[in-house]
C-alpha cells in the first residue's frame, strides 16, 4: 500500500487529497442516487447501502434500531468522525489543502465551492416519510449531493493543473 511507505510530503497529501476527494464523490453520488429511488426508505435498501458504504458495523453500534434512512444520512453526511461521511472528507480535504499550501509556501486552494448539504433532524423524518412532500426533499438533497460530487471534480481538476505538469508532446529518452 504505497500511502503507508511514502514520506508524508506534498506528494503524500496530494495522493490523500486525491483519496478523499474520490470518496467523497463515490458516497455523494451513490447517496444522490440512493435517494431518488423508488425504494430509498426501505429497510432491506438502507442496509445495502450501508453495507457498500462499509458502515454496517458502525450504524449497528451506534443507532440501535434497524437500519432507517434518516439514521443512514446522518452517519453518512455529518458525522464529522466517520471516515467514509461527507463531513468526513470534506474536512480532511480541507486539512490537506492547508498543510500543502504551508509546505509549498504558496496560496491555499479555495477547496469545495459547494457545501455539504444541511438538514435538521426534523427534515431526516421528512426525507424518511412517504408521499410528495418527502418525495421532493429527497430529490433536492440528491441535487445537492450531485453538486458536492461535482464540485469534488472541480476541486481534483484545479490540483491537477496546478500540481502536476502536463505537457504537449512525450519526450522519451529512448531514440
């Protein structure tokens, strides 16, 4: 595992940077589809995608119910100490991109342009409920979630051009 055996310098937090910023989109995206599924509350699914998450485990120690979508959301959006959440990554990158730019001893990246998406608990019994009104907040969070998944494109594209050299033409040393 070449994380393990680097030197914890700029590459070392670019390859993490670029690891968080993978999971983030990965979760954001499956949460965005998750959640304007015909079944997206439903018990069986809520554990399916705990269980792709690699957070069964943790839901089950911490909520001692069945796996329910308002309990799934706030294990896998806002806890901050959940290393697959979204607040997760999002203050990680963060952390990075300001150990970085200190290392570098250049201006830090803006980061993600798009927040993680706010709800209370009051709107998780929403998102969980049947019929329109519950239907609708589903859909606007999975727009949210979208956003943040592509502000993480963005974020990656910015590193890219300003970390790594891309050049025109492959010049090989080889004749």
């Amino acid at each position: 595992y070449a994380a393990e055996d680097m030197t914890h310098d700029e590459g070392w937090r670019l390859l993490r940077i670029g690891r968080r910023i993978e999971r983030l989109q990965f979760v954001a995206g499956l949460l965005a589809q998750h959640l304007v599924a015909a079944a997206a509350t439903r018990q069986g699914q809520v554990e399916w995608l705990l269980d792709v998450c690699h957070s069964i485990s943790i839901y089950r120690s911490r909520y001692f119910v069945a796996p329910r979508l308002s309990s799934a959301l706030d294990l896998l959006v806002r806890d901050a100490h959940h290393p697959v959440a979204l607040a997760f990554q999002c203050n990680s990158i963060a952390r990075d991109l300001d150990e970085l730019a200190a290392s570098l001893k250049i201006s830090r990246d803006p980061g993600m342009k798009t927040p993680i998406p706010e709800f209370t608990d009051g709107d998780l019994l929403t998102l969980e409920s049947d019929g329109a009104e519950a239907q609708a907040a589903r859909q606007t969070l999975a727009t949210k979630l979208k956003a943040l998944q592509a502000a993480g494109v963005q974020l990656s594209d910015r590193l890219s051009m300003r970390h790594f050299s891309h050049t025109g033409a492959s010049q090989s040393v080889w004749t």
